[in-house]
C-alpha cells in the first residue's frame, strides 16, 4: 500500500515564505505548520488546506502527493 506525502516544505521555499509568515497568513500555529511540514501528521482538515493553498497560490496536488511504493508506517 502506498503513502500520502507532505510537500508544503518544497512549495514553501519555491515561493520563498517562512514558516511564521505562513503561520501568520493561515491561522495555523508555527508548531502545527511544522508538523505538517516535516510529515509528522496523520490528517488535515480540508479548510486548513484551502487555506495553505490560498496563502501559497498553489493546488493541493503541489502539497500532497501519492507514492504508490513508500511502505505506510501505520
């Protein structure tokens, strides 16, 4: 079975914003923005994501992607 993977990091550094002034844009603490981005989340509520994306002018396919190979640590 595949794996959901997180790639709000790469989407933050090509459109060159910090953690705090995503933070700041979302309404998402620095601490929950963190965990997203280094994958250590199991779920995300689809109005933090339309959120993220608005604040990034990105689609959520730039920030979630499906490896049909990566093992599923749960």
């Amino acid at each position: 079975m595949g794996k959901i993977i997180l790639r709000l990091d790469r989407v933050m550094a090509d459109r060159k914003i910090s953690l705090k002034e995503l933070s700041e844009k979302v309404g998402v603490s620095n601490v929950n923005l963190s965990k997203m981005k280094t994958g250590k989340i199991s779920a995300i509520r689809f109005s933090t994501l339309e959120a993220i994306c608005e604040a990034l002018d990105c689609q959520p396919g730039d920030i979630l992607e499906y490896d049909i190979n990566a093992e599923n640590d749960e």
